[in-house]
C-alpha cells in the first residue's frame, strides 16, 4: 500500500511573471529618472548661459552705444561703407578668465552697410563710473582697417546703469 501524498507540481526553473513584471519596472523607473537628471541638468546649462550673455549685453550696453554713435559719425566709414549702418550684439574679448572687469571692457561688434562689411573692436573704460570710449578699430571685410576718430564724449546718462547694484533701477 502506498500512502496517498499528495503530487508537488513541477516547478519550471524559471522566474515567476510578479518578478519579471518587477524588473521591468525597476528598469523602466531607472531610464526615466536618467532621462529627466540629464535633461534638468542640461537645461540648467543653457539657462546659465543664455543669463550669461544677457549679462555681457547688459554690462556693453553703454560703451557700444557711444562706440556705434562714434561710428557712425565717422566720415570715413560712412564712405566706405554706405549708409545705413547696421551694427550687430557686442562680444567681450580678452577675458579668458571669466572674470567681469566693469572698469575696461574690451569688445567687438559686427558693422555692415550697403558697401561694406566688417568688426568693430572696441576698447573702453570708466571714469568716475561712466563710460568713455578710448580706441575703436574698424576690420574691413577688404583686409583693410580704419582707425575710427573718438571723441571726449562720456555715454548718456540714461544708458549709464550699474546691473551689480540692485538698488539701482534700469531706465525705462
């Protein structure tokens, strides 16, 4: 007589679907977070540099102003160049450390008109916390350069603002 056990079934050897449908979803929560911590963290890359570059407009917004008026009143690029002028966004030069130097700013803008094209280097500093353009040359599109005349004139007080001094409102 044997006595009645009752039969174990067989086991496949294999995971259990509770289990593989767990992975999946282990695997599936890892991708995403991957996914969206890269994307925050180069979205926060290019927010930063586009409030960096705001910042350098900002900072030249006053000595390229009285660099385009000084240009612009030049006989010998209004000559060369024809009018209308049309100036391009400044970009800073000679800062390879990333430091702000408010009191010289070294920079370049573009400059075309129906004649001619070229860049506008620009240096100038502060005197008493406004703006004074101090040399401006003028690489044409030809090889050729102008020495643009400047003037004593200082930037116009409404275009004279300190973006540091948050106290300090920006005109209107």
């Amino acid at each position: 007589m044997s006595q009645g056990y009752p039969e174990q079934p067989k086991s496949s050897g294999g995971m259990s679907t509770v289990m593989i449908v767990v992975i999946v979803l282990v695997v599936l929560f890892l991708l995403c977070a991957g996914i969206c911590g890269g994307m925050g963290y180069f979205g926060s890359v290019a927010v930063r540099e586009v409030g960096r570059q705001a910042t350098q407009v900002l900072e030249l917004l006053a000595p390229t102003s009285l660099a385009q008026t000084q240009i612009q009143a030049s006989d010998e690029v209004v000559a060369k160049f024809g009018d209308p002028l049309v100036f391009g966004p400044p970009t800073r030069e000679g800062d390879a450390t990333g430091e702000l130097n408010l009191a010289n700013a070294h920079f370049s803008f573009s400059v075309s008109g129906p004649n001619a094209s070229g860049t506008a280097h620009v240096k100038a500093g502060q005197v008493d916390g406004v703006w004074k353009v101090n040399e401006i040359t003028l690489k044409c599109s030809d090889g050729t350069d102008l020495i643009v005349p400047v003037s004593d004139v200082l930037a116009p007080p409404e275009l004279d603002f300190n973006i540091d001094d948050p106290a300090e409102e920006m005109p209107k």
